[in-house]
C-alpha cells in the first residue's frame, strides 16, 4: 500500500466479510502512517462486486449487496457471473475476447472509468 494512491476492494455478492476485512487493514495502514507522520494519501475507490447472478438471488446475497450498498464506497454496474470467465481462465484466454464476455468486459469498463484517474 506504500505505493498506492486508491484502493479499489473486490467483493462476490456474498462477500461483506472479505470488505470489511480490507476495509479495517486499510485503517490500520492509515493509522500506522500517521503515527510515523508519513503522508496518508490513500483513497477508497470503491467496491467492485463481480460475479453476480442475473437469476434469482439468495436472501444472504441480497442482504450482503444492501450491506456493501449502505457503505457509501459501492460501485455499479454489478459484474454479472458469466460461465465464459471461468471456462477461459483453464487454457489462460481471456474472455474479452468472446461474445458472451462482451457483458462482463462493458462492466469493467464502465468501474474502470469511475476509478482510474
């Protein structure tokens, strides 16, 4: 994190936990640079939660998304959950590449110019 300006956290629809892990290790980096009076440049960007399923959801992945919603750092669009990325990542493709990536690829497109700067 020395090097970094932003961090962006990566969640599942199913991963509030994971957050509010990175979330408290970021605090404590923060804390640990001003006790050494180093500047704390260090930004959330935001929650990217991929994976996500277009069918019916579970109440605990509802619940999880109203969580990550409610800190204020969630970024949308949601990624969906397409087989192709799973399918590709065994023989080291890369699904942008595919047509049934394309709706995977436009979301991360879209995150990555909310982030990037």
């Amino acid at each position: 994190m020395n090097a970094a300006d932003t961090v962006a956290y990566a969640a599942t629809s199913d991963g509030i936990d994971g957050v509010e892990g990175a979330r408290r290790r970021v605090a404590q980096f923060r804390r640990h640079r001003q006790q050494l009076g180093a500047p704390d440049t260090l930004t959330e960007a935001g929650i990217v939660v991929g994976g996500v399923k277009e069918t019916i959801m579970s109440r605990a992945a509802v619940a999880s998304l109203e969580e990550l919603r409610a800190t204020g750092l969630f970024l949308e669009p949601l990624i969906p959950d397409r087989a192709i990325v799973q399918e590709v990542r065994i023989s080291g493709e890369w699904y942008g590449q595919y047509r049934k990536g394309a709706r995977v690829l436009d979301a991360y497109t879209a995150i990555a110019k909310k982030v990037l700067r």
